[in-house]
C-alpha cells in the first residue's frame, strides 16, 4: 500500500495559489471551522492512499466496448471505501448490487460505509441502473480518493468521507426526501451535480421503480444522464468549476480541505475510483459497465 502525503497549505484557484482557511469538522458535510488561540486557523495533512487496483482486461466486455464492472452475481472486483473487504450491509439482491440500509442516514458503522470499484478511471462513460425505496438518498461518486488525515491532537489516523474528494451523482427520492428541497434551483435532486447543478429535466422515475443513469468524464467535460436524457454539463479544472465549488457547501471557507481536493480533482493523474453511496438508506444498482474512452 503506497501512501502520498500531502501539506494543505494552499489552494489552487484558476491556476493561482492563494492561502487557505482552516480545517473542518467532516463528521457532517456541512463542516465546522477550527481556528488556533491567536485566531488564525490550521490545515492537517492529507494522505491519498493507494491500494492494489485490479486489471479490467479480466472482466467481460461487450461488443460496444463496455466493461461489467459488475456481473449480477459476485463482488469480483469491489471493496468499501478505505477498507480491503465488502462491508456486510451491502449484498447482491437479485441480480443487484444492493445497500441493506437502517434509515439513520449517513450511519458509515463498521458493516456499513461506501463501495468502490478498485481500478482508476481517467476518461470513461459509465452507465448503470439504479432503484431507491421511499425516502432514500445515495449517490454514484467518481474520479474519487481514498483520504486520510492525522488528528492533530490524538495522532489518530482516519478516512475522510469519500464525497471530498469526488464528484456527485445524487441518487434520491425526490417526492420523500428532504433534501430535495434544499440547496438551490433543485440541485440536489436526482441525477445533479450534488449541491452544484441541477438536473434539468428532472426525469426520475418514483421510489421502487428502476432508473437508468449515466456520467461521462472526457478530458475534463463531464455530462450526466437519466432516463436517457443529458441532464447537466459542466468542465473540470476550469474557472468554471472553481466557481461552482466555492459557491456549494464545499467552498474554501466552509470546508477548506474538500475544497482542495476537489479544486485538484483526480490528482496530478486527474483519475480516481467510481463509488457507491453508503447513505443509510436502501438503495440498488444493476446493470453497471464502464467505456474507456482514452
């Protein structure tokens, strides 16, 4: 397992470095300011970790080019976020992949936590179908990291949550879950850029029934789809996706160190994990296949 460490003591907007604010509490994703007695604030340091990926060219491919990344049966292929097993509360349920969920939202217990797809994508398509019981949230991450930091007080070692470092595909029932109605112009309905871009049109299917997403990243332009319509575009590492970031809940001011991370998005390689959310809710994904579009 290789680890690279990295100081926080800048940020990067629009190509320029300019001083940061301090480190947040990540227990919640709304974040909370830490500041030193003489009233200036601290960044610990972040490590990405960099676990063994498996070799794709051992997965089925079919005549379009599309890679299973998820055969229906087994989790060949798959792991929780920070950890080298499948946490127990995600199991295949008939022909999904599914989160068994205790409605206490964003519980992350030691059954429970986000899954990952152990290879790094840079340029891809990915398409999947996704379902939710009433009241769900979840969501679909991408070019994401796996993140540690160091307390500074204890020296304990733990994992950021994965949303710091990766994008949002927001997976909910809009008709039951509160979070439909905040953040701004819907944009953390189904299928946005969550807490950034709306949906638009917001063409989710209700709770119980089966929905088919899509998100492409090539070269820096990303699209999501849903129910066969293209629903957003945005552009990475641009002024544009700066912008976006500091006026969303992961801003520098309010949360300093996702707001590196996703400013950077990707890292020097600008490639990262596809993840599933660990929300506290039911949730279920089938059909998953992935195109490489270097």
């Amino acid at each position: 397992m290789r680890k690279i460490i990295y100081s926080l003591s800048c940020c990067l907007i629009a190509g320029a470095s300019i001083a940061c604010g301090g480190p947040k509490n990540t227990d919640n994703k709304a974040g909370a300011s830490d500041s030193t007695k003489s009233g200036e604030v601290t960044k610990p340091e972040y490590t990405v970790v960099e676990k063994p990926t498996v070799d794709l060219s051992k997965f089925k491919k079919d005549k379009d080019g599309y890679i299973a990344i998820f055969d229906g049966k087994t989790f060949d292929g798959w792991r929780g976020y920070g950890k080298d097993t499948v946490p127990g509360k995600w199991i295949v349920d008939n022909g999904a992949i599914k989160f068994n969920g205790s409605g206490g939202g964003e519980a992350q217990t030691k059954d429970g936590g986000d899954l990952i797809f152990a290879h790094k994508f840079k340029n891809f398509e990915l398409q999947f179908e996704w379902k939710v019981a009433k009241g769900t949230n979840s969501g679909v991450l991408y070019l994401a990291q796996e993140i540690q930091t160091k307390d500074a007080k204890t020296g304990e070692l733990k994992y950021e949550p994965i949303y710091i470092s990766s994008p949002e595909y927001q997976i909910l029932d809009n008709a039951n879950h509160q979070d439909a109605l905040l953040g701004e112009n819907n944009n953390r309905q189904s299928a946005s850029l969550y807490d950034m871009i709306p949906a638009v049109p917001q063409n989710s299917k209700p709770f119980g029934e089966w929905n088919t997403g899509k998100i492409m990243v090539y070269k820096g332009t990303v699209v999501h789809g849903q129910n066969g319509k293209n629903v957003l575009e945005y552009h990475l590492w641009t002024p544009q996706w700066t912008e976006l970031l500091q006026a969303s809940k992961f801003s520098e001011e309010k949360w300093p160190l996702a707001f590196e991370l996703l400013n950077n998005l990707g890292g020097p390689e600008r490639e990262g994990y596809i993840g599933l959310q660990d929300h506290g809710d039911d949730v279920w994904y089938r059909n998953i296949k992935v195109k490489i579009l270097d």
